[in-house]
C-alpha cells in the first residue's frame, strides 16, 4: 500500500455508471475465454481491469486503441477513464470493514 494520500475521487455520476458497464462487459468477456480453457482458475477481473487501465495510461498509437477497445473504455477521455477507475476503487475501498463481525467482538460490560 503506498504512503501516498489517495486523490479525491472525482468522476461524474455518468461516468461512473459507464466505467461499471465498461468493468461488467470486460469480465464477462474474460470469463467466456477463461471457460473455454481447461482446468480451474481464480481471477479477479477489476484488478485485471484496473490494472491494464493503468497501462493504458502509458500507452500511444495503435496500442493504446487496441487496449481501449479491449479494455471497453474507447469512448473515454483518459482523464475522465482515471477518474471513474479511482472513484470506482474508493467506492469499493469504503466498503471494507474494519470492525470485527459482531459474534468476534469483546462483550461490553
């Protein structure tokens, strides 16, 4: 974990909506690939996502178009794309729980 605050998220409702879709329709089409192999595997398509997303980011020319396509993200501005990834994160970041469930914690007397 960096030492490093995190940036506000920032992305519109819109685009959060979109990089949701964009996420959605990339894991399906990994599953779908995944699957027609054989054997078990355990994958996470958002880390798979965010982080192509990142490489995306360093990306240029025909590469960059390739990955964008691949990744769902072709209409994004990359600003925007950062954005609704790291508003996405924080989203799901949020959710963690730090609190032990309710039948670990210390009875109060």
């Amino acid at each position: 974990m960096s030492e490093l605050a995190r940036e506000a998220a920032s992305a519109s409702a819109e685009d959060l909506a979109a990089i949701s879709a964009a996420e959605q329709a990339f894991a399906a089409r990994l599953y779908q690939a995944l699957a027609a192999g054989d054997g078990n595997v355990v994958v996470s398509p958002l880390s798979i996502h965010l982080a192509l997303a990142m490489a995306l980011g360093g990306a240029e020319g025909d590469t960059a178009v390739e990955m964008a396509a691949a990744l769902e993200v072709a209409g994004f501005d990359p600003a925007a794309l950062h954005a609704a990834l790291n508003s996405l994160d924080a989203a799901l970041e949020s959710r963690n729980r730090t609190d032990p469930p309710i039948a670990d914690r210390e009875p109060k007397v």
